[in-house]
C-alpha cells in the first residue's frame, strides 16, 4: 500500500522512480503483481530481460522496478528519487549500498528513503554516517551515535 501511495502522493509532486528493495522472491512477486506498473529483477532475471527492465525505468516507462538482492551495487541512476527499503538488514554496508542507490545528486531531485524494516533505528540517518580511517590507511564507515 506504501509504494502505491507514493505513486500518487499528496505532497512532494510524482516520483521519478521507485526502487524497492525486499528480501524475498514472494514478496517481490506479490508486488510485482499489485502494481500495473511495476517489474521486478533478481538472481534469476536474464540479462537482456534485466536490462530491458532497468532501461525502461530509466526511461520513465516503468514506474516501480521491486529487486531481490541484486541492485544493491553498480546500479547508477542519479535521477532516482524514491527508494523503498522492504528488508531488514544487519549489515552497514548494505545499508549504505541501498542509501547510495539514492543519495547520488541530480538537478532539483527531491530524495525519499523509506525505511520499513527499522534500518534507520539500527544504524542511524545517513547524514549521520561518518567516515574514519583506521590505522593501515582503510577508509571505515561508521555511525555517529
């Protein structure tokens, strides 16, 4: 019902994009078939299936792209404006992973992160996130409580 309202909302003006993140294939699934716009990408999708998808949400043709574990890394889309966070992790560096899907800057985006899984609760706001660098040189996010 969350991706649905934001198709339409009553502030903020249309998404661009949405981007859903869920945890397992059912639920993908079950989204992919409540939304008429709406696809989804996993593992399994084929390549040129996959890029057919991304390049249509790109394009605008898809509202709603729902993934299982494979956008988390090497998706570029600075344009997106809305990601869905439908599963909880308890790993930092996905959780940066996903914010960054988002976060990239573009002319008058109005970024939305929503956070259904208590992510935010675990590791905090992004602009809280601080980089450190340890002794050897290594860069290490961490979360400044």
């Amino acid at each position: 019902s969350i991706v649905k309202r934001l198709l339409c909302p009553k502030r903020g003006g249309a998404r661009k994009g949405i981007l859903v993140f869920t945890r397992f294939l059912k639920e993908a699934e079950r989204l992919t078939q409540s939304i008429d716009c709406c696809e989804m990408v996993s593992g399994t999708t084929p390549k040129a299936e996959r890029e057919r998808i991304l390049n249509d949400f790109k394009s605008g043709k898809i509202k709603v792209v729902v993934n299982v574990g494979v956008l988390t890394t090497g998706f570029d889309y600075p344009e997106l404006d809305t990601v869905v966070m439908a599963r909880p992790t308890m790993s930092l560096a996905m959780y940066y992973q996903i914010v960054g899907r988002e976060i990239r800057p573009y002319k008058d985006k109005q970024a939305w992160f929503i956070d259904l899984c208590g992510n935010i609760n675990r590791f905090g706001k992004v602009e809280d996130l601080k980089p450190t660098e340890k002794a050897n040189g290594q860069c290490l996010v961490m979360v400044n409580n």
